[in-house]
C-alpha cells in the first residue's frame, strides 16, 4: 500500500487504459476520483466496462474509488472536479493522470482516409476531449499543487503517434502536442517540485480496441492480421498503471519532469511486469 493517504485523479476511467491506472493506483492504496461521462447522456456498450465497475475495483482492491460524472469538453464540469477534490481533501491533490480520449471509433471510421478526404471538424472531434482537455484539467490541478506547494504528479498518457505517424494526421499531430503540453508545464511547475510527464504505452489490450481489431475496422498499414497479433499480443491495460506507481512512488521523480517514457522503458528501469507475468518489449 505505498500509495495509501495519497490522492489521485484519473480521467477517462471507465475502461482502457484510465480504468487500468485507476485500478493500480487503488491497489497501491490511494483514494483515486475516477471520471467519464453520464451514461445518461451517451451511448453505453453494454459489452465493455463502466466507471461504476472501476469505482468498486478500486475499492475492492483496498484503495478508495470515487466515481464523478464529468464531461471533459465542459470546463465547468472540471473545475467543479476540482472543487470537489480540494473539499474533501483538505486541498490535497498527489496525482492527476491526463487520459480521456472519447474519439476512438473516430479514428476507425476516418483510418482509410487521407486528411483531405475528411472534414475539418475531425481536428476537433480527435483533439477537444484529449489534447484541450489534457490542458485545462491541468489547469485546474496546478493551482491546487501550487497552493500547497508539497509537490505532486502529473502523467499525460500520450502515444508513440506523437513520434511517427499512426492512424491520421489530427491524431499525429494532438499526440505531439500532449507531449510538448507535458514539456512546458514541467518548465513552469518544476519550481514547485511538480513532475509532468508524458507516458507512451505500447500497443494496449483495451477492450475497444480490440473489439474494433477483431472488426477489422482500423485500416493501417499493417495487414489485419498482422494488426490483430500485434494488439493482442500487446500490454493489458495495468501495465501502464504499474508505471504510473512506480512514478509516483519514487523519490527522484522529479529529475524526469517534461521526458516522454514509454511503459515498456519504465518496466526495465523499475524492475516490474506486466500482470500476466510477461516482461514487456519497447516497440
């Protein structure tokens, strides 16, 4: 429980990888708010997990699970997040973990096409709930680190397509923002002994992904079946959580504030597998 006391927030944890961080860090013992939209105002795939799920997970695991309904493209909504978090906290906050994304059927239903063959609002549709979001959440939890001023943590979940292209140019492009987003809010939060950083898992068994994999609804450049291999042979969704731990659970963390690390490169550094057991390889 080396995480118990400690506060987190995780966005976008209802499944994938949020739900996977969330679920680590409430093993590890934090009190962990977990966020995602209102079922009410979306549609719901009775086939993949809901943030009640994590919330009781995390619970079970000997953490504290705190389900809040936030819709990340209100920022209203984000900042009463944050309220609530300052409130029954004491102003505390450790850690937030930048991570929903609500564009991946996007992204499958525009992979067979070339930038100019979509609409301009697919830029938005990739890069509102993500990149912005990423943005103004971290707003909001920088004037809590920085009014305590007792350090803290901040983990943007990035993708190796902010390096090399994948899937589509807005997608590209938002990931190597979310990369520079970490790069510069480091530069203004290190005199805080705030750690920002961007984390790059591999490919990840999300429950989505690999629905739409076995669908053969992504067009890559990568042959389906190759595709499907190459997903399901990738990290679960806790294999980048173990990372997040491990982070936060080391003193020096902040000699890596502003870096992109990859899951795979942490789990060397740090001596930890995946939950299946499997040491997993950098891409």
């Amino acid at each position: 429980m080396s995480l118990k006391g400690k506060v987190a927030v995780v966005t976008g944890a209802s499944r994938g990888i949020g739900r996977g961080i969330a679920l680590q860090l409430g093993e590890a013992g934090a009190k962990v708010y977990v966020t995602g939209r209102d079922p009410k105002n979306r549609h719901v795939d009775p086939e993949l997990p809901t943030l009640e799920k994590t919330a009781k997970e995390i619970t079970e695991r000997g953490g504290q699970g705190v389900l809040v309904y936030v819709d990340q493209s209100d920022d209203s909504q984000v900042n009463a997040l944050f309220e609530k978090v300052a409130s029954e906290n004491n102003g505390r906050l450790d850690i937030l973990v930048n991570n929903a994304f609500s564009a991946v059927y996007v992204i499958a239903e525009n992979s067979a096409k070339k930038f100019w063959e979509t609409e301009p609002s697919l830029w938005d549709e990739l890069n509102n709930v993500g990149l912005r979001g990423y943005y103004v959440t971290s707003l909001y939890a920088a004037r809590l680190f920085v009014k305590n001023n007792s350090g803290g943590l901040i983990v943007n979940v990035s993708s190796r397509g902010g390096s090399s292209y994948l899937f589509n140019v807005p997608y590209g492009v938002g990931k190597a923002a979310v990369d520079r987003l970490a790069a510069d809010t480091a530069h203004e939060l290190k005199p805080y002994k705030v750690t920002v950083v961007s984390l790059v898992p591999g490919a990840v068994r999300t429950e989505l992904v690999i629905k739409l994999v076995d669908e053969e609804k992504f067009h890559t450049e990568l042959p389906p079946e190759e595709l499907k291999k190459h997903f399901h042979n990738g990290e679960t969704i806790e294999f980048p959580g173990k990372a997040v731990v491990a982070l936060a659970t080391d003193p020096k963390v902040l000699e890596k504030t502003g870096k992109i690390l990859k899951t795979a490169d942490l789990g060397k550094e740090y001596g930890f597998k995946d939950i299946d057991g499997r040491e997993i390889p950098t891409y």
